[in-house]
C-alpha cells in the first residue's frame, strides 16, 4: 500500500532561499502545495501592508483636506441663531439680528471659571476701542442659580463695559449656541453670520486683529 503524504506541520519555519521553501527543523523539502501557500500568505501579507499604507496616506489627505475647509476654531461660516437678549432691564428684549450691522462678539463665561476672568479686561478694552466703530461685546453668563448673585461684584471688580445676560433666562440659548468649555466666543459678522468660534482663552490669539478684520468688511 502506498504511503499517504503528509503536508508538513504548520509549525515548521520555512526559509525562503534561490526560490526553494525548506523546512529549517526537518531540513527536508515540504510538498509544493505547502510552499505555494506559505508563498501565498507572504504575498497576502505584503497586499496588506500596502492596503494599509495607502489607506494612511488617503486619510491624512482627507484630515488635512478638511482642516483646509475648517480651520481650527473654525464651525464653518453659518447663521448666528436669532435669540431674545434682555441687555437692559425693564427693557423689552432686543433680538440678535436686530444688532445686524454691528460686529457681535458673544463671550459665554462664569464667575467661578479663572480664564474667563483672565479673557475679559481685553474684550473690556476691545469694547472700549472699537464701539464707535459698530463692535458690540455682549457677555452670557453660564452661572446657575447658586452663583448668578456673584455677577454684579464680578462686574465692578473687573469694570465690565458691555452687557451681560444670562443664559439660562433666554429661551433657545442653551440649544442655539453649543460648547464643549467656557470661555468660548462666538464673533459674528456686520451680516450676522457666524465667522469664528474659539475656545478657551489665549492671550496670543489675535483676538484684536479678528475684530478689526470684521469691522472693516461691510455688512454684505
């Protein structure tokens, strides 16, 4: 009776050498099948690793491709959301785009927040410098009920200029205007759109030539 062949074990170590495929722990040369398909499985690996280099490639294409549409701090330019600002008291509410015209920069922030206070005497100065020119700084004060009676103190000590409301007493706010941390601020164009959204405070940032830019576009 003939012999049955066997395939070599799988656990073997193959060298690859003048094209022959040899079993280093028999030393013999395994059936041609076998070879063929540790071959095979070299060549699968190789289509793999290339597939993966390509798709690293066409994927720091597409993350830089996007970073050219939206910059960082960047949303895209859109609509700033028409909400009811109560700015003076016993006043009837003003709407955003009632202000329209105007460069708006919305400064969401909390007594208890350190680079909230640390960002405000420039928007103070921005406002003291550019409101004769159409800038309108309006703060929006995240502080809940256990905290909003710190606000006036909060507005003396630091010399608060502009308006500041509270978020929780506008209809819409909360859901219209979405942030992961505070401060953000939102600056809003002379034609009411949505131009730039930065997070956190940076005193490098360039906030002043931002404010300039808007200001000397027109209001489209």
């Amino acid at each position: 009776m003939a012999p049955v062949a066997r395939a070599p074990a799988f656990t073997g170590i193959f060298k690859y050498a003048q094209g022959d495929c040899q079993d280093a722990m028999t030393g013999r040369a395994p059936a041609e099948a076998v070879c063929t398909t540790q071959e095979g499985q070299g060549h699968l690996m190789m289509r793999m690793r290339l597939l993966w280099i390509v798709l690293a490639i066409s994927g720091a294409g597409l993350f830089f491709w996007l970073l050219t549409l939206h910059p960082p701090g960047m949303a895209g330019i859109r609509p700033a959301p028409d909400v009811a600002l109560p700015l003076k008291a016993g006043a009837p509410p003003t709407r955003l785009s009632e202000l329209k015209g105007k460069v708006v920069l919305l400064d969401f922030w909390a007594t208890w927040c350190g680079p909230c206070r640390e960002s405000i005497p420039e928007l103070v100065r921005l406002q003291e410098r550019y409101g004769a020119r159409g800038l309108q700084v309006i703060g929006v004060s995240v502080d809940d009920r256990s905290t909003r009676d710190r606000v006036p103190d909060m507005q003396k000590q630091l010399g608060i200029n502009y308006p500041i409301v509270f978020r929780d007493d506008i209809p819409g706010m909360e859901d219209a205007y979405t942030f992961d941390g505070i401060p953000t601020l939102f600056l809003i164009d002379r034609s009411g759109q949505i131009r730039e959204v930065i997070s956190g405070y940076n005193p490098s940032q360039s906030l002043e030539a931002k404010v300039e830019m808007l200001l000397d576009e027109s209001a489209g």
